[in-house]
C-alpha cells in the first residue's frame, strides 16, 4: 500500500529545495572531482567550490583517472602521504561511480602495494598502475578486477606512468634512480631514458613524438623522442616542477611548481616561458596541476591548507581560491561533465 503524501512546511520545503540544488550541477557546468589524499576521500564540487559530495576511497589516495566513457573513476590508495614516507601502504584502486556517486568496488593489488601513478590505455580500456613497494608496473583490466601483467621498472621508486598514444608502451617515472622506464606493453622490454634529480610527471605531446617529464629538484622540464627513447632538450623552469599538463590545442605546456610556489606556462613552439602566476599557501607549495576541459584554466592544490587555487591563463591571475574542508588535503582535480551534458 502506498505510504500517504505529507506536505512539507514551508521550511521543510526550503531545506529540501537548497539540498537538492546544492547536490545537483547546474545543466552544462562541470563537477570538479578533487581527490582528497588526506581525507581518503573523492569529493564533488560546483565550480565555485560548493560541496556536492563525498565518496569515501582507501587511504591516502594519490592519482586518479576517468574511464573512457568517463562512466568511472579510479583511484591508487597509496596509503601513505608522501614517498619518503615509510610504511608498507595500502594495496587497492578505488572504482567510484561518478553518476550515482558511489564507491562501485576495489581492485585488489596483492603483494604489490604503495600504489601511485594511474592512467588509461583508451583503445583497450586497460588501467596501467606504478606500485613502489616492490618498484613494478601493473597492467590491469577493471572490469575483471584482475591483474594482467606485471612489469620491472628497473629503478628506484616508481612513480607517475604515462601510455603511448598507441597504448603499446608505458613511461614510468623512477624518482629516486633518476630514469624514465620505456616499457614494451607486449614484451616486457625495458629501456631506461637518463633524467636528471628526480623525475615526477610525464605528459604527451598532441601528435604523441615527444614526451616531457618534470624533474623536481633539477628545475627542468626534459623532453623525449619517443621513436629514439632518448632525452634531446630541456625547458627550464622555476623551482620544484611537479605535475605538468598540455593544453588541448597542443600550445602551451603548463607546470604547477612546488617550491616557488607558481603556476607556470611555455610556449613548445619557442620553449620559452608564457605567464607565470604566484599564489601564496600560508605553509607550503602546489602539488597538483590539471586543466579544465577547454584549457582555459588551470586548478593547482595546496594540499596542507586545503586550498585549490583556479588560474586563468588567459588573464594571467588566479580568478578563484576554493577553500576545502578541513583535513581534505586536496590533490589532483578534474572537471568532469555528465553524459547528458557532454
């Protein structure tokens, strides 16, 4: 029997209209999905930084990274804070439901765990994962929740992990030793491509030829053949290059920085830089950098004050500063569309 229809009062009716607006985007903007490494958690915001939702993932989650039907998010649940952290970390990806908001499963990682670098290879729907404790690449198949493959790194603390265009080979990261790993997804092959202190992350150029990967503690940005698995160049930048992006017309590279603490922009075509903006974190410097879907805008994280600063490169100036909730511990961020407003 259906249950009886109770009209709300004027308050209620209040309360529950704010809730379902606050809940729900706008038709045609974005959600911003902003990992919470403190807070082991993936929250949902309006663009102006209103929360919309939290979706609880394993502990101290690192990198995450959409679906190809953007249906799905995963997440590496590292477990610790930090790579110089000690501890044997947590061994799972989180898989989030993004339209239910909801933790939908986890993949369980077994012997290999610290769990870090995520991406996708889109032609196959494959996840490749980096774990540090042992230094290994995962290739992994979500939709069995399996395992398929694991390769060597031959290096110290495997990091970030970038596909090919082709989604034939995986670029690995070794912080500590220094080294990009080239791996052949088909057999194993590794070849190691000198860097300087500390290589962090990587990012394809548009037309897939080279590969430029942040080094932290050099101050440069290498660039790589990727047909002749070699370093030809560098870009210099300013102090603590850690996460670097390319916007969607291929132009500009950009960097978030964190020891100035900045986000920087090149122009590839001269290698020189563009715009430069300073932000001012009361304790500490940006460790995330990620573009909106149109370039226009770059979200850096300062993840001790729980801060998301919202650069224009266009206007050169940080146009938005969204407070988080205490204990968040913001990292990377994505602006993400529902499917009937893609």
């Amino acid at each position: 029997m259906p249950g009886r229809l109770v009209p709300f009062a004027a308050p209620q009716a209040a309360a529950v209209l704010a809730f379902c607006l606050l809940a729900t985007p706008a038709r045609g903007q974005p959600t911003l999905l902003v990992l919470q490494k403190a807070g082991s958690s993936l929250g949902f915001y309006s663009p102006d930084g209103k929360p919309q939702a939290t979706v609880p993932v394993g502990t101290h989650p690192h990198e995450m990274v959409l679906s190809a039907d953007g249906r799905y998010l995963y997440t590496t649940d590292n477990g610790t804070m930090r790579i110089e952290q000690a501890g044997t970390g947590g061994n799972t990806v989180s898989i989030i439901d993004l339209a239910a908001r909801k933790k939908a499963g986890q993949i369980n990682l077994g012997e290999f765990r610290r769990p870090h670098g995520i991406d996708l290879i889109r032609s196959t729907g494959m996840l490749l994962v980096s774990t540090e404790l042992p230094d290994r690449l995962l290739l992994i198949d979500p939709a069995r929740h399996a395992i398929v493959r694991t390769f060597e790194t031959q290096g110290a603390t495997a990091h970030m992990v970038t596909a090919s265009a082709d989604g034939k080979r995986a670029f690995v990261s070794n912080s500590t030793s220094s080294s990009v790993a080239a791996i052949e997804l088909a057999t194993g092959a590794v070849k190691l491509i000198a860097q300087k202190n500390r290589p962090e992350d990587s990012v394809l150029s548009r037309d897939g030829r080279r590969l430029y990967v942040a080094n932290r503690d050099s101050n440069i940005i290498s660039i790589v053949d990727t047909e002749k698995l070699a370093a030809i160049g560098e870009i210099q930048t300013g102090r603590g290059p850690v996460r670097i992006e390319i916007t969607p017309d291929g132009r500009y590279l950009v960097c978030a920085l964190i020891q100035d603490p900045a986000v920087q922009w090149f122009d590839l075509a001269t290698r020189r830089e563009a715009g430069r903006v300073a932000v001012k974190p009361p304790r500490e410097g940006l460790v995330s950098l990620n573009l909106s879907l149109d370039g226009q805008l770059a979200y850096a994280s300062a993840q001790e004050s729980d801060l998301v600063y919202v650069v224009s490169l266009a206007e050169k100036k940080v146009v938005r500063e969204l407070k988080l909730p205490a204990g968040a511990g913001p990292d990377p961020v994505l602006e993400w569309r529902r499917a009937a407003d893609r």
